[in-house]
C-alpha cells in the first residue's frame, strides 16, 4: 500500500514541480519591470522550497498501514471469507 | 515618466517611452483570492478542530501531511492567479497603446493601437462596488476597425481616457505639424 501511495504522490509532486517551472518561465521571461520579477522569484521559489521540504519530511515519518490500519482491514476481510 | 525608466517590454521601439502601466483593478484580484482565503480559513480550522474531536494520533499526521500538500497547491494557485493579474497589462506609450493579455499561463496575446486611430473613446462602471471603488472598462473604437480596444477593470477610468484623448490630441498635432513642415518647402517652391 505504501508503495502505490508514493508513486502517486511522487507523480502529483511532479505535477506541482511542473507547474512551478512555468510560472518561473512567465516571471523570467514576460516581466516589465526586473525589480519586481526579481521579488517575485525569490518568494516565490523560497516558500515553495520550505513547503516541499516540510511535505517530504512528513511523508517519510508516515506509516500508511498504521495510519489507516490496512493490514490489519485485510486481515479481517480474508479471515471472515476463509 | 521617469517612474518607468526601468521598464522595459518586448517589442518597444527605440527612444519610445513608457507613459503609463495599466493593470486591473486590485479588487479583481481580490475577488479571485476569496477562494484561496476560504480555503486557508478551512485548513485552520480542520487542523485546529479535527485532532479534538475525530482523528487519533496516528492520523494527526497524515492530516499533517494533507494539509502540507493543499499548502503547496494553494501556494501554486496563489502564483498563477498573480501572473494573470500582474502580466494582464496596458502600456501606455508616446507613441501607442500595448495590450498584454494573459489568461492562465498558456494563453498570451498582445495587441497594438496607435492614437491616430482612435476615433472615439467611452468608459463604463457597471455595479455598485466598481462605483465606490472606481473602477470599470474603458473602450476604444478604432477607425476601420469594427472591433473595439478593451481595458478591462481598470483604476480611476476617466483619468485615463483623458490621458488617452490627451495623447492623442499631442500626437495629431504633431503629425499636422510634420506635414506642414514637410509640404511648405514644396509650396515655397512653387
């Protein structure tokens, strides 16, 4: 169950890093004004860092089976059906 | 004008000089943001009210987890709905008017007029919060042009509709004046 679980959240990870180059991509590219591109990026990548970091520590200290307790559901399920 | 010696965009001509940046009116962006508040507003509370009353302790971090996640969306929703507002742009020249238009990120158009063209300018405020807060769309008909030049949500929109008429009142003149320049040698000549 883990294993599904990160390879969805690694893709919806992907996701966000991908928007996240585009919107770097606008900044750079169309801004008028360099100062305030500048501001932006920074921001911008800055608490975009914090938050992926702050997510990736939490999703390692996760323990799915515990959590929600899928084991042992299953457990339950094949000993009823058996 | 010297507030935009340091803006530059693409495609502007040489000794062409940035008169005025137009862009929406901060309430429209606002308006956009309700939703990123509301959400910010429920992922307190759940954090606040969930452990107490629903989760155990070994869902307080998957709940964690959630809300980190929503966080980094929100923070990416946040910047999309800014690049809309903030590359949604007029730029008024000495020699033309510049619409940018962004919708999303993948949709980008610019268009150009020049104050000769326009023939007739008129604005409206439509609504009770574009009239306490002064904002509204400006239209620009053009001649030859069936199609009208829209500022959407603009600041203060009679101000600039006599900034518009003002420059183009300028640029005429001096267009006159270039002509008389050009034809009275001729007409001496003659």
């Amino acid at each position: 169950m883990n294993n599904i679980f990160t390879v969805v959240y690694l893709m919806f990870l992907f996701g966000c890093f991908v928007a996240s180059i585009f919107i770097v991509y606008h900044i750079t590219r169309y801004s008028i004004n360099k100062k305030s591109s500048t501001t932006m990026l920074i921001l911008f990548i800055s608490v975009l860092l914090l938050l992926i970091m702050f997510n990736l520590s939490v999703f390692k200290t996760l323990d799915l089976d515990k959590s929600f307790n899928f084991s042992s559901t299953l457990d339950n399920i094949s000993g009823s059906s058996f | 004008m010297q507030k935009f010696e340091k803006f530059y965009f693409s495609g502007q001509h040489n000794g062409e000089i940035i008169i005025k940046i137009i862009r929406r009116h901060w309430f429209n962006i606002l308006e956009q943001y309700f939703i990123v508040i509301g959400l910010l507003f429920l992922m307190l509370l759940s954090l606040q009210f969930l452990p107490m009353f629903f989760l155990g302790s070994t869902e307080m971090p998957v709940l964690i987890f959630a809300e980190s996640f929503l966080a980094i969306l929100i923070w990416i929703y946040i910047f999309i709905i800014w690049i809309d507002f903030y590359f949604d742009v007029w730029i008024i020249t000495n020699e033309r008017i510049v619409n940018i238009e962004q919708k999303d990120l993948f949709i980008r158009t610019i268009s150009e007029l020049r104050f000769d063209k326009i023939q007739d300018i008129s604005i409206e405020i439509f609504g009770l919060i574009p009239t306490i807060l002064n904002f509204g769309d400006i239209y620009v008909q053009t001649a030859g042009n069936t199609e009208r030049f829209c500022f959407r949500n603009v600041p203060d929109p009679q101000k600039i509709k006599g900034l518009i008429m003002n420059m183009q009142t300028m640029v005429v003149k001096k267009d006159e004046a270039e002509i008389i320049n050009r034809i009275s040698p001729l007409l001496r000549g003659q």
